[in-house]
C-alpha cells in the first residue's frame, strides 16, 4: 500500500551497494568552514519515526526500498548544504551493508534517499538496522553515526481473506434499518493481520498518508486513529476487531467489502459482505389542493415507524427537480414528521426525491414523489381530427383548446411551428380558433396555454392531414 503523499516525494539520489561500512564522500562547493558536521536529527523512514528498539522493529513493505531521512547539522552557522549518508544492513548478516546519500543537502531540513530498490533489494521478513550521518562536503569531514533505527521488511500479503459477521444485521435476511451496523472482522487464521479496511465505495481508500511539517518532518497519520470510517485495528496481532457503522445512505442493498492489512499495510483479497434493509423510505403526502403547475404546494413528511423506533428521525433532505432545481434540509418536530412548501414550476412534472435523517446520523432509503401530469392543453376540432384527413383547401375548420390546469387565461398557437398567435381564454379557461388552409397536405398545430400567474403550461402537438 502506498503511504506516501506526493508532497512528500523527493529527489533522491539511487542507492549504491557497498562491501564494506566506509563511503565514499563526494565533495561539493562549500565556503571555507571552521565548524563540524553534527549527527542528524529527526530519523524517518517510510515517513514515521524510526525505532530504536530492536525487539520492535516498523514493519514496511521492502519491494520499493526503504525511504529513509534525517535532518543534517552543523556547528558553523555559515555552512548551508552538506553531504547525508544512510547504511543499512541485516540483522542476519552485518556484512551485506547498504548504502545511500543525498548531496546538497540543506542543514536544518529533512533530507531523504531510498534504500535498497531494484539495485540491491532488501530482503523479505529480514530485520535492518539503519544509521545516518553528516558529512562536510567542503573538508570531508563526517559527524557519528546516529543510533541505529530497526525495521522489518515485509513483502508478503495476508493468506486469506478476512470473516465478516454480523450480530444485527445476518446475511440472507432482511433487517431493520435505523440501528448502527455491528460487524466483526476476523483474521481467518492469518497470524500477523493487524487491522483492517472497509468500504462502502467498492475502492478502498490509501491509508497512512504523511503531510510535511516544519523543516520537512513528516507527519503521519495512522488510518487506524484518523480514519474510523475506513480503518479498525485488530485487538491483537492475528486478532479479529469489532466495528458499528452508519452507511452513507441507505440503498436497501447495501454491499461492504473488507480487506486484512498485516503491520507492513500488505492488504488481503477483499470480503464482500451484502446487507439486505426492509423498506424504511419516508412517506411524502400533499395536504393541499390537487398539484397546481405554477403554485406552492404544501407537504407532510412522515418517518417510517420501524426507523423511527430504532432512531428518531431529526430532519429531511427535499431534492426538488423541477424547472428550477434546489436541495432544502428540513427539521422534523419531535415525532419525526415536518412541513415544507414547495413551488411546482415545471410544466411537464415535478419530482420531489425525499430521505429521512435520523438522531445517530442514519439516512434512510429515497422516496419519490411527481405530480405526474400533464399541463399541456387538450387539442379537439371538428373537420380536421388529430392523426387523420378531412376538410380540403379553403374548408375551415374549428379547433378547440381546453386546459387540463386550472387558471389558464390565454392560449399561443402556430401552424407549422410558424409565427405565433395569442388569443384569450373564456370564463372557463377555454378557446376556439377558426382556421382555413390554402392546401392540402400535412400539417402541425403547437399551442401551449399561460396562466394568470404568467407561468406557461408544456405544448401540445396536433397533427392532421388537409384534404
């Protein structure tokens, strides 16, 4: 797993595979100097604190090399860029050493190389001490070498995919939403699987990225700490871990995969895990007068009782897709019901998509509402029927528009999608045109109806062939 962020990628020069502990020093430009190289400070390697501990050793993956760090110093205030040395060796073998640097290094600020990579590549499950030193590039001289730093490589990913279970939530069942998730996570017998990473998503996350701080001093941040949502750590090595989740909406369906992450953050083959949810939408009514295109319309919000009970609903997210769109959040009382008016403005059908919040952060399956009807008016006539022939060149004919809506004072029409002609509604938002073709033909009648309101209904399109 990659644990590095890409600010935290330097140039580094290659590592360069030595018989013996001495290393070649590369002299670089340098005023004259009077101090001495210091021992570095601040040992990082894989961006976390080195350990000095033998018997706990970090666990990396090794396959890339070991990226390793120090901040070099000097006793001459003068002296800006020094010379870094890393050398590492196994435990097993002291005599196989490593080694690396990194020239123009600046005094005061983490300087970094990697160790080990295709040149000379660390070996798998072995143990390494590593040491740093300074060296003045100017006169060559070198500080002590730092205490060693231990860490263990570690190349090989966990053996089996990890168990998932669930002691409210079984598979191959139905359950009631609104409760936290409980979910425990086993290591399947693997021995060194030391937490584990979930995700809703389907792509499981990168884990243990390092910002930089002050002087180039990493800041790690341990996915097991930060990053609760994604990331549990096993209550023993080879131990299993127990989690209760939210999920970050309620499908129904809802599909978790798990995966072991051994010390080295080697990860497993993924487990997927499949919860089925009983339907826990809330319920959305319309306590005002039929749908009405271009007014408010008022709704009532109910939770569904079984997510109710298991976590009372505090608030509702109203998606309205309209002919203008908008997101509203709204507070429930305490029953778990609220209110909210809503401008219906789009012609052909407005859509409302509702989810429920509950107290514990639950959000509940969507439910969807429409008006579901049709604004545009109805067509008639009686020589030159829709979708059929009748009349002839200089026959008129009648057409009659009737609104489907309430409200319609006026009616736009053209022929042919030519120039458009308004004419006023009557009393009972009706009208009638006369109308005398010059030839016979194919012909297409488009009207749309205004409301006293200035908001226009969806078109209607009447087609007919003239005799």
């Amino acid at each position: 797993m990659n644990r590095t962020s890409a600010a935290r990628i330097r140039a580094a020069l290659a590592p360069v595979a030595a018989a013996g502990l001495a290393l070649l020093v590369v002299a670089t430009p340098a005023h004259a100097t009077g101090g001495t190289p210091t021992t570095p400070t601040d040992l990082y390697n894989e961006y976390q604190a080195c350990s000095t501990d033998q018997a706990k050793p970090l666990y990396v993956a090794g396959r890339d090399g070991l990226v390793v760090e120090g901040i070099p110093g000097h006793t001459d205030a003068g002296v800006r860029w020094v010379t870094e040395q890393f050398r590492a060796w196994p435990l097993s073998d002291p005599s196989q050493v490593i080694t690396g640097e990194r020239g123009y290094a600046s005094v005061g600020n983490e300087a970094a190389t990697t160790l080990g990579g295709l040149n000379a590549p660390l070996l798998n499950g072995e143990t390494y001490a590593w040491q740093a030193r300074t060296v003045d590039a100017d006169s060559g001289a070198a500080s002590d070498w730092s205490a060693s730093c231990y860490v263990t490589t570690d190349d090989t990913f966990p053996s089996a995919a990890p168990t998932v279970s669930s002691s409210n939530y079984p598979e191959g069942q139905q359950n009631q939403g609104g409760a936290p998730i409980k979910l425990t996570f086993g290591a399947n017998g693997v021995s060194d699987v030391a937490g584990y990473e979930f995700t809703w998503f389907g792509t499981f996350p990168v884990g243990g990225v390092s910002s930089v701080g002050e002087h180039g001093i990493p800041e790690y941040h341990d996915p097991y700490v930060t990053s609760p949502n994604y990331f549990a750590r096993a209550d023993s090595l080879g131990g299993s871990a127990t989690v209760n989740l939210i999920p970050p909406n309620d499908s129904g369906y809802l599909v978790l995969r798990v995966a072991s992450l051994d010390r080295a953050f080697n990860m497993s083959q993924p487990t997927t895990y499949y919860i089925s949810v009983k339907p826990d939408a809330p319920t959305v009514t319309k306590v005002s007068n039929s749908p009405q295109y271009g007014k408010d319309a008022t709704f009532k919000l109910t939770p569904d009782p079984g997510l109710q009970a298991a976590s009372p609903v505090v608030s509702y997210t109203v998606k309205h897709l309209g002919q203008s769109q908008s997101e509203t959040t709204v507070k429930a009382s305490a029953s778990g019901i609220a209110e909210l008016k809503v401008t219906l403005d789009d012609p052909y059908s407005d859509i409302l998509l509702v989810t429920s919040t509950s107290a514990n952060g639950w959000v509940s399956q969507q439910q969807w509402w429409s008006t579901g009807g049709d604004t545009s008016p109805t067509v008639t006539s009686d020589v030159y029927p829709e979708n059929g022939s009748g009349g002839g060149a200089g026959v008129p004919g009648t057409f009659t528009f009737t609104p489907k809506i309430k409200g319609a004072v006026s009616y736009t029409y053209s022929i042919n999608w030519g120039e458009g002609t308004t004419v006023k509604a009557g009393p009972h938002g009706e009208a009638q045109i006369s109308w005398t073709p010059t030839d016979s033909g194919w012909y297409a009648l488009e009207v749309y109806g205004t409301t006293k309101d200035g908001a226009q209904t969806a078109p209607a399109d009447y087609f007919f062939v003239v005799n």
